[in-house]
C-alpha cells in the first residue's frame, strides 16, 4: 500500500472512530428539541450533525483540498479531485428510537469511482472497510461474500421506499414476490449496514430504491472488494446516482435483478 492510500485509510477510520464516540455518547440522550424533520419521514439530529463536523473536521486537517459530499452539510461537486462522501449516523429514525441498528459510513471517490469505503458499527465496535482491488476487511480480518447458492436458501435484505411512498405498491410486490422464493427478507433500518452485512456474508442479497450516494457508497466497495455484485435496477453501475440499488453474492444477484426488473422496468432510469 502506498503512504498515500494509507493515510486514507487512517484517516477515514480514525474519523469514524471519533464519530461513533459522538454518537455512543448521546444514545439515549436526545430530546425532541434535538430532532427535526428534512422531509416526510426523514429526521435529523444535532447527532448527525455533531458527528458529521467530526467527521470533516478530521479529513481536512489531513486533507484541505478535498472536496466533500456529507449528507447534512456540504454538497460539493467535482470528479478531478478527491471527495469524500459521508453519512454520519445512518439510521437516524433507529437511533432516535434507541433501536439498534445504525452506522456511520465514509467513502472516498477519485474521478468519479470510489476507491475506499469505512463503515463503523458503534454498538458492536465493528469496523468494515474496503480499499479498491485490496479486498475488504472486518476489524482486520478479510471477509467475503456468501456461499449460498440459491434463492430459496436465502436472507435478503431490503429497505422500505419512506422517500419515495409513492411506489409503495410496486414495491410490496417485489417484496412478495421475492419472499416466495427466498428464505426470509429483512429490513432493519440502515442501509449501509445491510451492505456491510452482505460483504461479510450474514445476508446473501440486497435490493432498495431512492437511495442517496451517501448511504450506497462505502457499502458498494465493500461489496465488490468482498467477491460481489452491485448493479442498479437495469443492470448497470449507475446505483450510486440513480439511488436504485441491487447487490449480492455472485451467485444470487442475477436472480434478485430479473424479479426487480419484473415490477419495475418503467423506472429503471430514475
């Protein structure tokens, strides 16, 4: 690993580390003065927004010429450069409830391709992360996608469409339609932990819409570092833009796309 890149990754995992302190230290804590609404059904606290300036504050001090794309703050663009894309406390809505299942995540991108992905689980003190063509790594250890080879021997993970309700219909057809053939679905609430989840092999697929970049960026890497594959809904590598997002191990991800396709072809592109 050259220094560069290894200061990178330091970087990025000494800043998530700093933001899971943040927000161990206020679990609990939050009052509702503390929570405000970005949209229907999607919440903000002064946690994400505390760990977030944690979590820049630590990149620049390495890092002034990066550019940044931070959920809660900072919407910079520019593919010639370094930008770091980051979520500080996703699952905000579990959080607020002291449900547990929530994430910071940390992605850099260079030319517009991510190149190192962080993802912290505070509660459970684990550190996912991933560095292009350098394989992916759980608290040190390399890990790898799932061996499962069929649907029906399958945990799928998934998300509900709360940004985008209108879809709802299409949604929970898919939904029925892919738990008929598979094991069991889950939903938990942070996306970016069910992407680690899938490059550790503790689930064997994912599938949700209306994603942002922050929540698919770092768990993208970990997927494809990990042995697997993530497309968007038409098959393609425009997930983390178009927000629509299906990924597994090589075996099952073609499987969960064609059911994907089956209900939602019209938006592919969306």
């Amino acid at each position: 690993m050259s220094s560069e890149r290894k200061e990178f990754l330091d970087t990025a995992l000494q800043a998530a580390r700093l933001a899971g302190q943040v927000i161990i230290n206020h679990l609990g804590r939050i009052s509702k003065r503390d929570i405000s609404l970005k949209q229907a059904s999607d919440f903000v606290t002064s946690v994400d927004r505390e760990s977030e300036k944690v979590i820049i504050g630590t990149i620049k001090e390495h890092f002034p010429g990066h550019l940044f794309l931070a959920e809660e703050s900072l919407k910079e663009c520019g593919k010639e450069t370094y930008r770091w894309i980051i979520d500080p406390l996703d699952g905000t809505t579990n959080y607020i409830h002291g449900y547990p299942a929530f994430s910071v995540s940390i992605a850099l991108e260079y030319e517009g391709e991510i190149i190192l992905g962080v993802i912290l689980d505070p509660l459970r003190n684990e550190l996912f992360w991933a560095e292009k063509s350098t394989g992916s790594f759980l608290n040190g250890h390399h890990m790898k996608v799932s061996e499962v080879h069929t649907l029906r021997e399958s945990l799928i993970t998934t998300g509900f469409p709360f940004r985008c309700k209108e879809v709802i219909d299409d949604y929970l057809k898919l939904f029925k339609n892919l738990f008929l053939r598979v094991s069991d679905l889950r939903r938990a609430g942070s996306a970016a932990l069910d992407l680690a989840y899938l490059a550790c092999g503790r689930c064997d697929g994912f599938f949700e819409l209306g994603l942002s970049p922050w929540d698919i960026a770092a768990g993208s890497l970990l997927i494809k570092e990990a042995g697997g594959v993530v497309t968007d809904f038409g098959g393609g590598i425009d997930y983390l833009w178009t927000g629509n997002i299906v990924a597994g191990n090589p075996a099952l991800q073609k499987g969960i796309l064609e059911e994907v396709k089956k209900v939602f072809g019209g938006i592919i592109n969306r």
